[in-house]
C-alpha cells in the first residue's frame, strides 16, 4: 500500500525537507536508493546509484529509468512492474539492468509507492541492491554442487582424523560400499594389501608436507575385487591453515588398464591371426641373438612364402584369403616348440625363431611345415593345395644383427622359390652378393633415366609372302656407361617392382612415336610403330589421356601406333581391360596381344577385347616347329583361331627358312626374328628403310641376304 507522510508545508520537495541526518543517512546507504514522480523521471538518487551504474546525478536527473533497461527482459515484464506500482502496491523483484558502459548487472530491487501530503503528489521509492555476484555464486555453487555429484570420479571426504565423512555415487559405484557403511570408517577399509608400509609412509609425508599426494594405487572393493586406481589426496585448511579435512578423488583404472594391454597385445600382434608381428618378432629375435651370443648356441630363423597367394584372394575374394592365413598360422604353430615364436610378416609372409637350435634341427621344422602344407586347405566348401617356400638363416660362430639375419633368410626363401614348389633353402654368403649387386643396379636404374642412359632399338615385322614392311618394334635397351648395352629382362623386372617402369614407359612412347614422325618426314612410307605397355602402364588411371597428349604434341596419328599388352596383363582385370582396349581404339590405335599361347585366355572373354593383332610366343617358334610336333599344332591352332576372330597373326622368334616355310603353310601373316633383323639402334633401322625402299619396300627374307646385306646392330 502506498505510505502516507506528513511533513511541513513547504513549496518544493527538496533536501530542506529533510533533516541533515536524514539526508547523511541516505547518501551513506550501501543500497541504491531512487526516487521518481507519478510520470517515472528521476527527482534524486544517491551516490550508491551512480557508483554503481557510472551515471553522474546531472546525466540521470528528469529522465526515466529505462535508460538502464536490458533488453533482457520481455515487454511483459515491465508491464506487470508498471501496473503493480501504479495500483498502490509494491513491488519487489530481480531485473537485470544495464550501466553506462554497457556491462549488465542484476539487481534486487523493492519500489514502493509514496503519497506525500502536503504536496498531494505520488512518488517512487526504489531500493536496489546489487546481486550479480551474489547470484554468480549461487549459480557456479549449484553447478559445482551437480558435478561433484555427477562426476565419474569417486569422492570421499574425511575429517582431520582420517574419518569418512562424505561419499559420492560414484564412491559407491566404485568400491561397491555405500555411503552409511563407511561413515565414521577409515578409508583403509579399501587397502588391497598390495603396498608395503613404507609407500603408506610416503604418501603420508607428501600429504601433509605438500598437502597433496596423486599416484596409482591398488584398492579393494567391497567384493573383495583388487582394482587399480588414480588416487590425488588434497589437505583442506580453513583461514587459520589448519587442516579440517582431507579430500580424495579416485578413478578406477580397470578399463584402461585393460585398454592398455589390449593396445598393446594388437601393437605386437597381427590382427588377423593374433600371431606376433613384425615388432614383437625382432624383438624376440634381438633378445635371442644376445642369448646365444653369451652362450654360444645357435638359432635360425625360418622365412616362408605362400605361393601364388594372389590367386587365392582374386578368385574366391579377400575373405577366403583371410581364412587361409588364419589357418596357415595354425599350421606352422602345430609344428614348433613352446619356446620357438611364430610370427606374420605381413601379406602372405611368416616367419619362425628357433633360438637354441642346431642346423638340422632347423631343417627338420621346414620340412614338417612343408608337410602340413600337403594337406588341403578347405576354403568357401573348396579344396585348395597351397605350396610355400622357406628360406632359413643360422646365427652361429658370428653374431648377426637382428635385420640382417632376417634379410638373409629372405633371400633364402627367394632362392627356395626359384627352386621349384614346397621347397626350403638355406642361407649361402653368395646370395647377399647377387642381392648387392640387384641394389646397386636399382640405384644406378633410377638416375638412368635423367642422365638420358636408354636408348630404342627397333624390330622390323615382315609380310611372310611378299617381303615388305608391315611395322615394327621399339624394344628398349640400357645404354650402361660402364657395364655397356643392358638387356631388358635384367632391368624391367626391377623397374616393374620399384615403379620407374612408369616414368621410362612414357619416355619409350614419346621417343618412339617421335622417331615414327621424323622417319615420316624423311620420306619413308608411313610404318605402324608397335610399343610394349607393361602391367603398371596399363593400370594408370591416366594413361589413354597420356597417349593422347604424346600423340597430339609428337603430331601423329593414332593408325600408326600399336600397343602390345601381354596375355597375362590382360586377363587380369576384364572389365579394366575392355574399357581401356576401347578407348584406345578410338584414337585409331592399334592393340596387339604379346606372347599368346602361354597365357590362359577364356576365348569368351577374348572376343570382348578390340584385338586386332595376335603375337605367337616365340617359345612355340624356336622349341622345334614342324607339322608333327607339340609346338606345330599349338602354332597352327593359333593361326587358325586369329583367321577365325578375323585378327592378323605375327610369329616372334623366326630365325630359320625351315620355321618361315612352315609358317608360310599355314597363312601366317607376319614374321618378326633374327631371320629378318636383329632389334637396330634408329640410325642402322634407317639404313635398313633405305634398302627396302631401293627394292619396292621390301626384304629378302633369304639367310644370305640377311647375312650379307643387313646393317650391324
């Protein structure tokens, strides 16, 4: 209700209204006191208001105070204020307002209404008190409180003496004690008996020299469990620094521990078999060699191969090869003893330790794993034999590096493998030699390139029954400067491995397809230039977009290109191969398959490639061709298919008149060999062009003419 006071008459409401004391009493509030007219403007406020807001009496004096306003409230609000106020009641609440430096604070204010008598007028009296850290403080208390409650960490709370005063949820769910069973206890109650005294004696000091201690610790749970435990104990002291109480927060370290140790089972062990892998395996095989080095035994290390393991995983699908690797750990495993390590490698790689061993003993393992290898594998209902090779390396009169013996077993197993299936081979001193030797060429391989080391050689194809000229062939040949003319199966295998064969595959294109256009230029009549492409030349993403480019930049057409692709290559992938064979073909290029015959083409699939050229493999040519022999009907079923699929044919390998009349029986179109031409450097091919442009464009296939006429490689 609004207060009715009475005081003198008197024209103004001013401080002469007021006594000194009543005026000091005022001013010195700690609470903002404001007073207002019935319109709401601002006739006094004391210096609590201006201390607060940043407002000066002359900046606030005549105006309303929703200069302060927030916007943190809705019109609602000061609506309901407005009414409550102007109906003669008071009202009392928090609003949160808004200083002059724009920073809002929360204040609890009271108005009420004021009837002043002898003026007859209503007034305002406000009495504000600033809240804002009084609320913050509830606020972060309530939120300290919720998240003592709720933290995943247990909390216990004692007093000076060590008794349990306070417990948390997850004490209780912790330890399995609830909060009434250990008041008033001693938290030794968890003590696992794992700790000696003397840690007791520690962590006691640190606690009251520090006033903390935080560690690991072993506990016990009401069901007599031992779990591992983060314990941090904090010494709580009041003003004075004495202590009151002690603070425990504990977190149980049960699941990381077993967290822990399942990251490193699977650091040290392969995921697919649960067999060590390569870390552990060296490790094992590091402890190993200084065992026998200070005891002077012997120990080998077995390194086995699967063969033709691809097979498995492109036929019945990468599951199945999963399934075979889990079921070769278990093999190998049956054949060693407790103290020998089984490990994978990787891919289809494994590896076996027998440390304290003697060489036959060694031999005696490998020949029992190859035996259990005899055995089928049952894979997707299928019976599968799966062969391996081994190579074994012994660490005896000398001690060996953990890598190094590794390294030699490996080259053992290459050996074995070149041997024949189901074989093992032990390590000799020459392997590391001829694996040196492999290293050095690959090093020397990969600046070859850049110090312009390869040059093309080129292989006349002949028309069996007229003589000329149908193409040829650039076959690439190393240009050693100190080892002289390398060949290329003893370059390409390596460059095919490391990857280089893509870079030196493009630059055998470009140089060819720009020889093919300078011959042109020359005069010669246009020749079709045929170019091998290797297994990772056809696998690039881009390499119909590269042959375009060359093609374009060089200034050929695509007629006179071919690109030879072996038997194997293309059976790989089919869907990759018609895709790519078609898009080739469109630029007018020609596709030749190499080395038929040796392959296992499915002639279904055959028919979906844009072939237009056959190659028979020399093998069949040189290995004894006549009407009656093995290679003479695999030759003329050959022949006879690519009339047939409506394909040429070219014969590799010609090197004698009796394979060239052969071949002339059975309508081969083509001919490529010593016969004709050994492969020429470009000047002495050029040279060859001249002699066959002298005779209407073309050779004599006779073996006089060739060993008479023809220019010297």
């Amino acid at each position: 209700m609004v207060a009715n006071y009475k005081f003198k008459s008197c024209s103004k409401f001013n401080e002469e209204r007021f006594s000194r004391l009543q005026i000091a009493a005022l001013e010195a509030a700690a609470n903002s006191i404001v007073i207002t007219d019935a319109d709401g403007h601002i006739i006094w406020a004391n210096s609590a208001f201006t201390t607060l807001t940043g407002y000066n009496l002359t900046e606030v004096f005549g105006k309303n105070p929703r200069f302060l306003k927030s916007e943190a409230h809705p019109s609602e609000f000061y609506k309901e204020l407005w009414d409550t106020i102007m109906a003669n009641k008071v009202w009392h609440g928090e609003i949160v307002n808004k200083k002059k430096d724009e920073t809002l604070y929360i204040e609890e204010m009271t108005i009420t209404p004021v009837y002043f008598e002898p003026e007859q007028k209503l007034y305002f009296i406000a009495v504000k008190q600033d809240v804002t850290q009084k609320r913050k403080d509830i606020e972060e208390m309530r939120m300290a409180a919720k998240i003592f409650e709720n933290t995943l960490e247990g909390v216990l709370v004692t007093d000076f003496r060590g008794n349990i005063v306070f417990t948390n949820q997850s004490f209780e769910e912790i330890t399995g004690y609830k909060t009434e069973e250990v008041l008033g206890k001693n938290p030794s109650i968890l003590s696992s008996g794992r700790h000696d005294p003397e840690f007791y004696r520690k962590l006691w000091k640190s606690l009251v020299e520090k006033g903390e201690w935080q560690g690991e610790i072993w506990n016990r749970r009401k069901t007599g469990e031992i779990y591992p435990e983060w314990l941090t104990l904090t010494a709580i002291q009041d003003e004075r620094g004495k202590t009151v109480q002690y603070a425990a927060i504990l977190s149980d370290l049960t699941s990381r521990k077993q967290n822990e140790e399942r990251v490193k089972h699977l650091a040290y062990h392969d995921a697919l078999t649960d067999l060590p892998n390569r870390y552990l395996f060296l490790d094992r095989l590091k402890t190993a060699l200084a065992h026998a080095a200070r005891h002077e035994n012997t120990l080998a290390v077995l390194f086995l191969d699967l063969d033709r393991f691809k097979d498995v995983n492109d036929t019945l699908g990468h599951a199945a090869g999963d399934q075979l690797l889990q079921e070769v750990g278990k093999r190998i495993t049956t054949c060693i003893r407790e103290e020998d390590t089984v490990a994978r490698m990787g891919g289809d790689e494994f590896t076996v330790l027998l440390p304290d061993i003697q060489i036959e003993d060694a031999k005696d393992v490998a020949r029992r794993i190859l035996n259990v290898f005899r055995k089928p594998f049952v894979l997707e209902e299928q019976e599968l034999y799966i062969s391996s090779s081994i190579g074994i390396a012994i660490a005896s009169d000398k001690v060996l590096d953990a890598q190094t013996i590794l390294r030699h077993a490996d080259l053992a197993m290459y050996k074995a493998k070149e041997n024949g299936k189901n074989r093992y081979w032990i390590y000799e001193m020459n392997m590391s030699i001829q694996a040196q030797n492999r290293l050095t060429l690959e090093q020397r391989l990969r600046k070859a390139l850049e110090r312009d080391e390869f040059v093309l050689y080129y292989q006349p194809q002949v028309d069996v029954t007229k003589g000329k000229i149908l193409g040829m062939e650039a076959l690439i040949r190393w240009k050693h400067p100190e080892e002289g003319l390398i060949p290329p199966m003893k370059f390409i295998p390596i460059a095919e491995e490391t990857g280089l064969i893509l870079p030196i595959g493009e630059w055998v294109l470009r140089t060819a397809i720009a020889q093919n256009i300078t011959w042109q230029k020359e005069g010669f009549p246009a020749l079709r230039i045929a170019v091998n492409l290797s297994a990772r030349q056809f696998e690039q993403e881009n390499l119909v977009e590269q042959i375009s480019k060359i093609l374009d930049e060089e200034g050929m057409e695509g007629r006179w290109l071919e690109l030879e692709i072996t038997e194997s290559v293309a059976m790989q992938d089919i869907e990759l191969t018609s895709r790519v064979l078609k898009q080739l073909k469109e630029l007018g290029i020609h596709i030749a398959i190499d080395d038929f015959g040796v392959g296992y083409s499915s002639l279904s699939y055959l028919k979906r490639f844009p072939i237009d050229t056959l190659k028979v493999d020399q093998s069949f040519i040189r290995d004894g061709l006549s009407q009656d022999s093995e290679n003479g009907v695999i030759v003329s079923s050959i022949l006879e298919l690519a009339r047939d699929l409506n394909y040429s044919a070219i014969a590799e390998g010609v090197e004698t008149e009796a394979q060239l009349e052969f071949l002339k029986t059975k309508a081969c179109a083509g001919i490529q060999g010593f016969l004709i031409s050994r492969p020429l450097p470009a000047r002495d091919m050029t040279t060859l062009l001249d002699m066959a442009h002298e005779n209407q464009g073309k050779l004599s296939v006779s073996s006089e003419l060739n060993n008479t006429n023809q220019p010297k490689a």
